[in-house]
C-alpha cells in the first residue's frame, strides 16, 4: 500500500525552528517529485515548497523564501521541511505530495501552530 507519513509537527513560539519529514512507502520514491502544502482555516489549500526526483532544484512560495528549506534523502525514502523564523501565519496543517507523470499521492497532514 501506498503510505506518506507525515511527522515532526506541534506547537512551536513566534521566531522558532521545526522539522517536518514525510516517511513513503510503497511506491518508486525517486521517480517521484515531492512538494510540502499546507492549509490555514478557511484558506486556501496552497504550495509551500518542492523539490525535483533527485533534489537538484526546488521551488518556493514567497512567503516562505529565506526561511523554509526543502531536501529529500532518496536512500530513506523521506522527504523534508525545515522551518526557521516561524510566524503565526505559519500555522496550518502541513501535507506531504508525492507526484509523477501518472500517479499523484496525499499525505494525512501535520498540524504545525505558531503561537506565545
């Protein structure tokens, strides 16, 4: 079965640092492109960061350039979000995305707050 495990979230101070990582099984992880999105109550569900089958590029939302950085380690099959400088508007639920040409896969979420 096809599985994208979601970890690393909870509640973190204004300013602070977090780690998510997203465990896959049961599919080809590196023929895959993996992105982190995440969703805020009542907004829109939107992406956050991807990186490439081999990490040799990625993309950022701008609202989280300079601050979050995307990296997968093939060998283990995981993928990465390392937040730094968090804000509250960093509070949402965090999901893992598993894409190629044919098949596209959802992680269940991470719910990250950002509060005092």
């Amino acid at each position: 079965q096809v599985q994208l495990v979601e970890s690393g979230g909870g509640l973190v101070q204004p300013g602070g640092s977090l780690r998510l990582s997203c465990a896959a099984s049961g599919f080809t992880f590196s023929s895959y492109a993996m992105s982190w999105y995440r969703q805020a109550p009542g907004k829109e569900r939107e992406l956050v960061a991807l990186i490439t089958t081999a990490g040799g590029s990625t993309n950022y939302a701008d609202s989280v350039k300079g601050r979050f950085t995307i990296s997968r380690e093939n060998a283990k099959n995981t993928v990465y979000l390392q937040m730094n400088s968090l804000k509250p508007e960093d509070t949402a639920v965090y999901y893992c995305y598993a894409e190629s040409r044919k098949r596209i896969y959802w992680g269940q979420g991470t719910q990250v707050t950002v509060s005092s």
